[in-house]
C-alpha cells in the first residue's frame, strides 16, 4: 500500500488554489460590471459545483441548479429519442445482454449527448431530489448498464468553458480566458486523478485476498488498518482537497472532507480513499464505529 502522507506535503490547505466554481464566480462578477450577458456562465458554475461532490454530500441544490437540471433533462430525453438505434438498444438491454458493438454504439452516441447536456448536473440534482420525468431512464441507470461514456460527469461542462474560454479571448478579455483555462487545466487534471485512482486503488483493495468470500481474520485485521490509516489523515488533512469517494462505481473528488454536508447520513453508500494512497474503505467505518462491529 502507499505509504503515509509526508509532514513536508508540498501544498498546505492554505496554499491550494481556490476551487474552479469560486474562480468562475469572481470571472462573471467582472464581466456582469461590464454590462456583459453572464447567465451562461453562471449555470457552469452550478454545474461545477455540484458535479464533483459525491450524492448525498451537497450543501444545498439551489433553485437555479434545479430549473437547469429540469430544463436541460428534456432536452436530453428528446434528443436521445431521435437517436432511435440507441434507444432502441437501451430499451433492449431489459430484454437481453448487448453485444460489445453495441454497447459502443450506445457509448460513442451518448458521448454526443453529454457534450451537449449536462448529464453529471442531472444525475446529481435527480439524486437529492428527484427530477420530473426521470424514475424509469436515469444517467445513473446508464452508468449500471455500461452504456455511459468514459468522463461523462464533466464533458458538458470542458466543452462549455472551452468555448467560453475562446468567446473571451476573441473580445479582448485574455485575463479571464487565462484563468478559464487554469480551471479547465484543472479540471482535467483531477479527471485523470479520478480514473488513476479507480484503477490503482481498485489494486490495492483486496480485502478478501484468498478469495474465499469471506473475511478471514488476518484480511480484517489488513481492513482495519487501513480505516485507522484513513482516520489519521482525516485528523491531519480534512481541508485539504485530497479526498476521493467511490459511489455506484464512479469516483468523485477531489473534495475537501471539512466542507462536505451530511456525511454520516450518506455514509452508508460511499466509500472514501485519501489522494490515492489508501485502498477504498466504508466512510461509515471511518466516521463511527469499530471494523467488524
């Protein structure tokens, strides 16, 4: 497993950048005194405040972040409509196992859509409170079916701030396409932390290493050293932006453990790592109670 976290970590919580959506809200405040249109700007900083935090975790779902999600959900269901092969499959996939064809079918159709709706914003406003017109065909339900693309959470979202970033460049506001493009830089970034963190730390998670469908007291006593690893960082790095969770098998961070809402409620359904050097584990069990109780 990785080893513990370093006293000399190159970055202090008060040294890390300030998170993309603040940034995006300090751009559309300067280009608001302008007098210039910002609404567009505003619902990507909705999305990117949302979309990273794992389901259940949100300080509030705003009025704005709902209408988009509404809105924006009928707009996706009527062009996943027109895209009959592709409904067609999934409505099949009920019925019957789809071939790996056209599963990639389905994957490269949907690739479109979520360009240009935001599926991430959707699935996590539906999870705190659930949309109109969504109980049946969910993204999540997608995401189960094996139908999602690869980053769908925020392929929206990069496509969007990429032309905004572009728009801005063009008009004379390379001060603010600049920092677009340091949120974008970090947005990718941490994309890739999230799929290098499912891979690896998948690795390092065998609890049940003989494989025998239970948890053999020495494979426990492994378990609940690494909880006992995780509950020291959370001591020492709970502000940090360093924390990864795992839910329905789709990773979500990085996020700061201290600014998260409701944790012990949502507990039960996550499981939580620390910046990749930890294997996955119950964040109930790292937030109450004893392994094996």
């Amino acid at each position: 497993m990785p080893g513990p976290a370093s006293d000399s970590d190159p970055l202090a919580p008060e040294q890390e950048d300030h998170d993309g959506a603040w940034v995006l809200n300090q751009i559309a405040d300067e280009l608001e005194a302008e007098g210039l249109e910002v609404e567009q700007l505003r619902d990507l900083t909705e999305e990117l405040a949302i979309i990273e935090r794992p389901p259940g975790l949100f300080r509030r779902v705003t009025k704005r972040a709902r209408a988009l999600a509404v809105e924006q959900w009928s707009h996706f269901v009527g062009e996943l409509r027109e895209s009959r092969e592709a409904m067609a499959l999934v409505r099949a996939r009920g019925e019957r196992e789809l071939s790996e064809e056209e599963r990639a079918m389905v994957r490269e159709q949907m690739l479109d859509l979520v360009r240009l709706f935001p599926a991430g914003l959707i699935a996590a406003v539906n999870t705190a409170l659930p949309v109109p017109g969504t109980s049946v065909f969910t993204p999540w339900l997608l995401v189960k079916l094996g139908l999602m693309p690869s980053r769908w959470r925020e392929s929206h979202l990069l496509d969007q701030l990429r032309k905004q970033q572009l728009m801005l460049a063009r008009t004379g506001h390379a001060s603010q396409a600049e920092r677009i493009g340091e949120v974008l830089l970090q947005l990718e970034t941490e994309a890739e932390q999230r799929e290098l963190i499912q891979r690896e730390t998948r690795l390092l998670t065998h609890w049940d290493e003989n494989g025998n469908g239970v948890w053999d007291e020495a494979e426990l006593e492994a378990y609940g050293r690494e909880v006992d690893k995780i509950r020291g960082f959370v001591v020492q790095h709970a502000a940090r932006k360093r924390w990864f969770f795992e839910h329905e098998g789709e990773v979500y961070g990085a996020a700061r453990l201290s600014e998260l809402d409701d944790l012990e409620q949502a507990a039960g359904s996550l499981l939580v790592c620390f910046d990749g050097r930890t294997g996955w584990v119950a964040l109930e069990h790292v937030l109450e109670g004893d392994v094996g109780e």
